[in-house]
C-alpha cells in the first residue's frame, strides 16, 4: 500500500517540482529577458522624445556646455547611463560623465539613415539606441542613448529565487499534507488495534528554515510583499499631471484633434471704463475643472461669447489664443442674438433643466418657445463642430446640461467624432425627470454619445433607472451600458476635481500676510475668528440656510458674538431670472436683520461680498479663514470644498460641509451636516472653532492627499483613457467591416 501510495502521490509532486526547476525557471528567464530588452527600447525612446526639442534648442557645436549640462541632469535615472551626441562622421561632440568609454560614436558610413539602434557592447552589459537629431539651423547629430542592462541579471536572479523558493515551500506544503493524510490514517489503525490515542496538529511543527516562523505563516508574507508592490506600482500609474495628460494624448489618442463644447467660456474679455478690453476669468466650477485639461492637451474650445468686448479680440474666424498670458488653447467663439439667449439659456437651461435636476424645491418652468431656441442653439454649436472638425475624427468633450441635444446632433452632421458628455449636475430620479415635456427626446440624443459621465455612481443609476423607464433599449447594469439602435452608451462616474496644486497659488500670499491683508480690507479685528463662504449667487447653494446658520450660532452661543466674522462672496449669476432677483433681495434683507441684531459699531456678524472675485483674490480668502462653510442644498461635486483644502498648504483650517455633495463622498475629514438643518450647521461651525490644531492638521492632512491624488488630471486621464479604448475598437471594427 505505501508503495502505491508513493507512486500516486509523492512521485507527481516530485516530477512537478523538477519541472517547474528544469524548464519553468528558463522559460521565466528567457520571457523576462525579453520583455527587459523591450522595455529598455521603448524608455530609450520616451527618453529621446523627452529631451529631442530642449536639447535641439541648446546644441552648439561651438559651445557644447549649455547641452552638457542638460543631459547630465536628465541622466539621474539607475538603469540610463547617460548621453552621447555625434556629428554625422562619427566625432564626438558631447558625453555625460557616466557613459563609458567603450561606447563610441559610429562611422557616418556605419550608420544606416533611419536606423532606430546600434548593437549593444555585451562586455559592458549596455543597450545603446541611436536616433537622430535637427536643430533649427538645419545642423544633424546623432543621439546615442546608453542603458545599463546589469539591472536586467539582478531581476532574473530575483525571479529565478522567487520561483525556485515558491517551488520548494509548494513541494514542503504538499508533503505536509501528504503527512498529515497519512498520520490521520496510521491514527485510525492504532485506535482500532490499542484504543483512541490523543492527536495534536501536526503543522504546529511545521516551521521553515527561520525556526520563528511557519511555513504558511511565509508563503503569506510573501504574498503580502507581492501585493504591496504592486499597490505602490498601482499609485505611481495613478499619479497624474499635465506631463501624464499629455503622454496619453500623444500615444493613447495619437495626438488627434480635442474639442470642448460648454456655454461658459474659460476667458471673459470685458470693456473696462475707459473702453479697453479687459480679461476675466469666470466664476464657474466646470471653468476651474476643463480649462487646466486645455492648458495640458490644447486643442479648441468652443464657447458663447458673452463679454462685451469678446468681438474686438477675436480674428476672422472667431478665434482668439488663450490664455492670454501664456497661449496654449483655442478659444473658438459663438454668437447667439439676445431672443437665443434669452430662451436656451435664461429659459430652457436655468429655469427648467437647472431646478428640475437639483432637488432645491424650485419649480421648473417649461416653455415651448424655450425649448425651440435650445434646439436652435445646440444645431448652432453641431454647425460649428462640424466647421473645426473638417473631415478629421476628433475627441468631442460635451460640458454639461446646455448641450443634452449635441451628441446626436453632430452625428448627423457626419462628424467622425468621439463623443463624451460630462454632466456637471445631479440627475434627479425617474419620477422628477418624467417631469420635462422633450424627456424623450433629450434622453435619444444624449445616448448618441460614446460616454456619458456623472460625478457619482448613483447620479450614473438614476439614469439608467430613467432610460428604463422611458425608452425602448438594452441597459446592462453591470457594465452599465445602453445599446439603443446598434449604439453602445457607456454610463461611468468619473468624480471631478482641481488642478494639483492650483496655478493661483503662485501668487497668492503667505497665510499671515492673507490674514493681515482679508481683515484691513473688510475691517476684521484682530482678535475675531473668520470664516468664509465662496457661491455663485444661486438658490442651490443654501447662502440663506448658511445665514440662518450662523444667526443660530450666535443665539446658542452667545460668547462668540465679537468674536466671529463669516465672509460670503456670492458672484452675482442669472440675475434677470426671477428666483435669482427674489434670491438676491432675500439675501440682502436677511443680512440687515442679522447684522442689525448682533452687529456693533466696529464688529459685522456676516460680511458679504456680493461682487465678482478673481482667483487669486478667492484663494486669498481660503488662506485667511478658519473654517470654510460649504452647505449646498444639492451639488453635482462642489470644486468649492477642494479649493479650500488646495489653499491650505499650512495644515490647518476646518471644512464644513454639505451631506448633498457630491465631494462629501470624497472629502469624508470634513464636518459633515445637513444644510437643511440649521442648529446641526451652527454646532458644526462651533466644533470647528473649538478643535484642536493636531486634529485639523491631521484632517487636513487627509483630505489634501485626496484631492492631490485624485486631482483633475486624473478624472480628465480616466475619461480619455477610456475613449481611446472606444477608438481603438471602433477601429477594429473598420478593419472588420472592410476586410
């Protein structure tokens, strides 16, 4: 029996362990070895297409030093050695200090025209790759760039190890198994022959080579070694910027032609007093978002021009270079008559959309009228897509509720085009959105869309629960997708975010110095805390309930009166509408109340600021505050919340915020609070008063890494990565089609 129990069992595992040594560990070494060469190919080219422009820019042939002392600060990286760059007959202009001497530059004869690299010195253990190189004079160099391939044998020895290691601990469990089947079964004979014989466990005394430590205990350390690598891996990928933006632009998209589409416009050119353009930067939370995207990617971005001067800059086509510090972005203009922007905008978008999609108890108006110029004005911005396009296949990034009708509308026009639209609002249930006269054909048009994007999850399930109910298609819930009429929609959260750090920073004062300057400029004593609050002037936002709030801190703690400023810029926005003038009127008159009942003669409870703020003059305020008071009714994400936590580089202040937005589900070091409770408001504002340094260092702490981390760069890099996917299948589907 042991005999055949040897034969069914020990000798499988033997002959396992034998394969995975004798054929596994070189199989592993060989398909390393070539993905390493690969790998070092490809960075020998990112490298070059890194440095190729700065170093065109700096090659002198008479004076090499300025070049010299590029390329040693770009070879700081373990496995690139340096740079070589030769003249066209093979001598040497320049070397960085660690190439060694055995690489050299090749014959002009030697080197084929186009040829990508050189043969690699197997002494020295180097991969050297040659590209060439033209400065704008017209002068030719060939680039040598030398990696050290030692790294390559030190990772194979690790990974032979590992799997050798791997192998022999497998082997040790098996038999241990084995063992343990066989005890169990010796034990079962004894207690028939003499009697039951106490048992222990028997991988209690299993310990490898470290007598402190089981051997299950290391294989799963092991694994845990494994995996925190690969999170570190995970984070570096996830660490985006504008470099990260564009390398996927680039190589991903292939560098094919942006669009944005959005009413709003990232610049304002406005006639000043004395009747010269001005320039001015809205206040918008989806302008903050898209414009760094623009600044990274380039591209077009087509908007209404609303300023009053915005005509007198543009040129023939009405375009205009932006931003006008540092242009790196088209701004295409579009002109709407008065009755269009009366009806699409003031209408259709801000008095029927607008408070259908945000829960603040505003009654939607619906016009029939309105509606007509809304379609008129999305086939208006479809026309001019089309006009930029101009036969090409571009990336159309669709922004926000003014544009529900574009997606389809531009397929019409036959515009090969790629199209996402990003929804910067909630969208209400299917019951509340049953509520639109056009739902149905609002609904048909967006789904022409590749994706449609929302802030959170559930705003994604609330419009698949409304597509059910309301159109004929296919909607798979778990990859959340609509396919209606062959075309396939992609629903997706993609939770919107800043800059990383924000460019207003640069020159924004010191905290103190923002301290000093926010209370000389409002007249705040020095003794009295401040906080602050930074809206458009809008129903949504709850600057009422926040008065109310802090009317209600005051009663409740009295000791705080004189002690306390709250500043609330409220940027006046669609003040022609009626809930908005009734708004602004409320706001005034509950301002007098408050200030009249608890003011003084050198001391304001509430401090309003009812006039449009420049970023750098916002970021000021976030600087200088104590806590800041974001308390939205209903928000799609609130960028508000993130510049606050962005301006505190110190560590310190406090972020009260509503329940109802979309960042409290990202920011969760906030105080959370109900906006709509006023006494819970007031307490949270106390808590904020009174907590102690360490424990707002320690939130703000937390909520800083989570905006850097998931900055804008992130949120635009997650949505084009997944339309280039998109136009990488459509491609395939092409090739399909035509073969």
């Amino acid at each position: 029996m042991m005999r055949s129990v040897l034969f069914r069992y020990l000798l499988p595992i033997a002959v396992a362990v034998g394969l995975m040594a004798f054929v596994g560990v070189p199989y592993v070494d060989h398909v390393l070895g070539g993905w390493f060469q690969t790998d070092v190919r490809m960075r020998a080219r990112l490298a070059m297409t890194s440095v190729g422009e700065p170093l065109a820019a700096l090659m002198d042939p008479r004076d090499p030093a300025r070049a010299q002392a590029y390329l040693e600060r770009v070879a700081s990286d373990e496995r690139l050695l340096g740079f070589v760059v030769c003249r066209p007959d093979g001598a040497t202009i320049l070397r960085t200090r660690q190439v060694p001497a055995s690489v050299a530059c090749p014959d002009g004869s030697a080197l084929e025209p186009h040829s990508e690299s050189l043969p690699p010195p197997r002494a020295d253990r180097l991969a050297v790759s040659g590209f060439d190189l033209t400065t704008a004079s017209g002068q030719n160099y060939r680039v040598l760039v030398v990696h050290d391939l030692g790294y390559i044998d030190r990772r194979q020895a690790t990974a032979r190890n590992f799997m050798l290691a791997f192998a022999l601990i497998a082997a040790g469990a098996l038999a241990l198994v084995f063992a343990f089947g066989i005890r169990m079964l010796l034990q079962k004979w004894i207690r028939l022959l003499v009697g039951d014989i106490s048992s222990r466990r028997f991988l209690d005394d299993a310990h490898s080579s470290d007598p402190s430590m089981p051997v299950l205990m290391e294989v799963r350390q092991a694994l845990r070694d494994m995996e925190k690598s690969q999170r570190l891996e995970i984070e570096f990928l996830e660490n985006w910027s504008p470099q990260a933006l564009q390398q996927v632009v680039r190589e991903q998209l292939e560098a094919c032609p942006m669009m944005v589409v959005s009413n709003r416009e990232p610049y304002i050119h406005n006639l000043d007093s004395s009747g010269m353009p001005v320039v001015q930067v809205p206040a918008s939370g989806m302008v903050t978002a898209i414009e760094p995207i623009m600044r990274a990617c380039s591209g077009t971005w087509i908007a209404h021009g609303s300023g009053s001067a915005d005509r007198l800059v543009v040129d023939h086509r009405d375009h205009v270079r932006v931003p006008p510090d540092d242009p790196s972005y088209d701004l295409r203009r579009v002109w709407l008559s008065s009755e269009e922007e009366e009806g699409y905008y003031y209408g259709f978008s801000n008095e029927g959309l607008w408070p259908l999609c945000h829960l603040a108890y505003v009654r939607p108006a619906f016009r029939e009228e309105d509606w007509k110029h809304y379609v008129a004005v999305n086939k208006r911005f479809a026309d001019v897509v089309a006009s930029e396009a101009d036969g090409s296949e571009p990336v159309v990034l669709i922004q926000d509720f003014h544009f529900a009708l574009l997606p389809k509308l531009i397929r019409d026009r036959g515009v090969k085009a790629t199209i996402a639209l990003f929804w910067h609002i909630p969208w209400p249930n299917a019951e509340t959105f049953g509520v639109c006269p056009w739902k149905r054909e609002i609904l048909l048009h967006m789904l022409s869309a590749d994706i449609l994007g929302f802030h959170t999850r559930y705003h994604c399930q609330n419009f698949l629960a409304t597509v059910d109910r309301l159109i004929e298609c296919q909607i798979d819930q778990e990859h959340m997708t609509i396919t209606h009429q062959g075309h396939v929609c992609r629903v997706k959260p993609y939770p919107i975010s800043i800059e990383w750090p924000p460019r207003w920073l640069a020159n924004t004062p010191p905290h103190q110095e923002a301290r000093l300057s926010v209370r000389r400029r409002w007249g705040i004593g020095e003794n009295v805390r401040i906080g602050v609050g930074v809206e458009r002037w809008d129903f949504t936002k709850g600057i009422l309930e926040r008065f109310q709030a802090v009317e209600t801190l005051f009663d409740k703690h009295p000791q705080w009166r004189g002690r306390l400023t709250f500043l609330q810029v409220a940027a006046p926005s669609r003040s022609k509408l009626p809930a908005y003038k009734a708004l602004q009127d409320q706001t005034h008159s509950e301002l007098e109340r408050i200030n009249s009942r608890f003011g003084t003669a050198d001391w304001k409870p509430i401090v309003l600021i009812g006039e449009h703020q420049e970023p750098a003059q916002v970021f000021e305020l976030y600087r200088a505050a104590d806590f800041c008071l974001v308390n939205s009714l209903h928000d799609g994400m609130n960028l508000v919340a993130k510049e606050f936590v962005a301006a505190r580089d110190d560590e310190d202040g406090v972020l009260v915020l509503s329940a109802f937005t979309g960042a409290a589900r990202e920011l969760v070091e906030a105080l959370i609070v109900n906006p709509f409770d006023v006494s819970e408001t007031a307490n949270a504002i106390v808590a904020a008063l009174d907590m102690d340094r360490e424990e707002r260092r320690k939130r703000m702490q937390l909520m800083r890494r989570t905006v850097s981390e998931a900055n804008v760069y992130r949120w635009a890099g997650r949505l084009l990565l997944d339309v280039a996917r998109i136009r990488q299948r459509q491609t395939l589907t092409h090739w399909t089609e035509d073969s």
